[in-house]
C-alpha cells in the first residue's frame, strides 16, 4: 500500500519535467494509460475485502485526481509557452496589402480637385464644403430657381423625405448651395461690410438622374464665387482665361464666352475653349473647334439679395465646371462611368502617384 506515495512521486515528477506536450502526455500514459501505474493499481481492488477495497480505492481515486489536475495545469502553461514560441517564430506583416499590388495610386478626381485647389489657391481663393443632403430653399430658391425650373423636376433630382416641419429635401443637384450658406454666415457678411472680398471655390459631389458615357447619377463640380463691392465682369474674363490656360498646360489656349442663361447669374456666359478633332483624336489647344466646359456669370442681384446683403453695394461673379469631365479631357478618359467602377486595373492605368503627381 505504501507504493502509493513512491507512484504519486514519480507521476508527479515526470509530469513536472515534461518539456512539450508530447513528454506530458507520456508521462500521462505511464500512469493513467491502460497499462500505467494507477491502473494496474486500480485492477487490483477485485481481488481485496470489501473493507479494504473501499479504503484503497478512495486512495487510489485521490491520486487519480491529483495527477489529472497537475497535468491540466503543465499542459496550460506548455500549451502557452508554445503559442507564444509559435507566432515569434510566425510573425507576420499586418500593414502589407492582402492584394498583390505593392503602391497605391491617387484616383484622377482626387488628383484633378488638387489640381484645382492649387490654381484657384494662388489667385486667393479658398475651399469651402457643405451638406449633400440640402433642403429646397438653399438648393433652388435662394439660387433664383423658381419653381418651374426644369431642376425642380422629379425626373431630374432626387427628393428626399421632408422634414419634420414639412421642409422638402434634396441631394444637392449642384455645388451652390454652399455658396449661399457661405454668403449668409455672419462672420462674411461683417468681413464685407469692412471692406473685405469674399473669394471661394467649391468642390464636391453632386447628384442628378442621368446616366451615361458622359453622364452619371453621382458626379463632381467645383464652383467658384467671388463678392466684394467692385468685381466686374473683366475679373470673371481674366479669372477663368488664368485658371484654363494653368489647369490645360496650354499658355496660349484660346477661350471664347458665348451669352447663355443661368437663374443665378445675369449676364451669364457659357466658356468655350479652342480645340482640334483631326483625325478623330481630340487636342487641347489646336485647330479651329470650340469645346464647352463651364458655365459663367455675374451674381445675380435676387441671389445677393436672397443671402442677405445688398445688391446696390454688393456684386460678383460666380463659375462651375465638372471636375470629372475636365479630368476626362485632360487625361483621354473615355467614359465617366469607369470613375465609379472600382476596376483597380483602370486605376493602374490613369492612375496618380502619390509622391509625384504624375500618371502612370
């Protein structure tokens, strides 16, 4: 009976010095296997009276259990030892990309609204942003769009559900909200009253139900306005011609404004810009063909008035173009719908490089 202290020894001792879980789970074996030492133990209890049976068995029991909880624990601890070894030895680099591409690119909407901002940046612009989701008043009728206005139409905008207070809302059809909102803060109409000019562009997405090669339910514009008490005419002519010839590359680049019709501005002028088609290949600069890229104006009196300052004292011009359709004449993109088509092999291609602004 007293073998029972030498067995427990030993078990003990191989489970304490087992090096992995394969030299615990020998020591497992040699004393709770079929053929281990506390099983050939418990084999012998048929063979004892009923006394002695119950008394050696619960001793028999206990060091069952003492074994099994000490292997539990040596099995934890070296369980632990080696997953720790293993992601040491297996460590991996989470910030490289699951695709097999090695450098991102800029996409060319990016690029080109970075393109802009610098331009229109160093004639003293500045960028200002608003709500996509707009209400009516800010997207029409502070522009001067009555209600007949073929904007207003629902084959033409999105409407949105109404506000609480029945205010109809819309995805901005356009980027001039933005300028309303900027003419209505009180901090610009004080910097106007002092004297001050306000000068700013307005990139972001726009939204209409169209949907084609040069069309697309979302796109882009960027609209620029300028207010002060003396902007004629001759400034939107120079600011444009500027912005044109720096944006194309082309310093002699012929511009033409032709009379137009805009609610929010009077008079109005669509900017055309002089071009070549020969040989079917459109080039920038050459020729005797005229291609329409922004509409044009002077700020018309009820929209000054609408946001309120006062069109005696206050005027301006204002512009807007589509970024996504001067990338595509700048860059040879085809068709705008493959902008919003997340074909990374299409990035690839028109991609920009991040460090050095150029296509790849």
């Amino acid at each position: 009976m007293d073998d029972l202290s030498t067995i427990r020894s030993e078990a003990l001792d191989a489970v304490g010095k087992a090096a992995d879980l394969a030299a615990l789970d020998a020591a497992r074996v040699a004393a709770l296997g079929k053929k281990g030492t506390v099983t050939g133990l418990m084999k012998t209890l048929g063979g004892m009276a009923p006394e002695q049976r119950k008394e050696f068995g619960a001793r028999v029991n206990q060091l069952k259990g003492e074994i099994e909880t000490e292997i539990e624990a040596r099995k934890s601890l070296l369980g632990n030892a080696a997953l720790s070894a293993r992601l040491a030895a297996e460590k991996i680099d989470i910030s490289l990309p699951a695709r097999p591409e090695t450098q991102g690119t800029l996409h060319p909407i990016g690029q080109v609204m970075d393109e802009v901002a610098a331009i229109f940046g160093e004639m003293g612009f500045t960028w200002a942003e608003g709500p996509d989701i707009e209400d009516d008043w800010h997207n029409f009728s502070a522009l001067n769009i009555p209600p007949d206005h073929p904007a207003r139409q629902m084959q033409d905008t999105f409407y949105l559900p109404s506000r609480a207070d029945g205010t109809p809302m819309v995805l901005r059809t356009h980027t001039s909200p933005v300028q309303a909102r900027t003419m209505l803060n009180k901090d610009v109409q004080k910097m106007l009253a002092d004297g001050g000019a306000l000068r700013i562009i307005v990139p972001g997405r726009t939204f209409r139900i169209d949907n084609d090669a040069t069309h697309t339910p979302m796109f882009h514009q960027v609209e620029g306005l300028v207010i002060d008490r003396t902007t004629h005419m001759g400034h939107l002519k120079g600011c444009l011609v500027d912005f044109c010839r720096a944006f194309f590359e082309v310093d002699d680049l012929p511009l033409r404004f032709r009379p137009s019709y805009f609610p929010f501005t009077e008079p109005s002028a669509e900017v055309d810009i002089g071009c070549s088609w020969k040989g079917g290949e459109l080039k920038i600069g050459a020729g005797e063909s005229w291609l329409e890229i922004l509409g044009s104006g002077m700020v018309h009196p009820n929209v000054i008035a609408n946001c309120g300052l006062d069109p005696a004292v206050y005027q301006g011009f204002a512009f807007g173009m589509g970024i996504d359709r001067i990338a595509m004449l700048k860059y040879g993109i085809p068709d705008l719908r493959s902008f919003f088509e997340s074909d990374l092999r299409w990035l690839r291609h028109y991609g920009f490089s991040a460090l050095e602004g150029a296509a790849r």
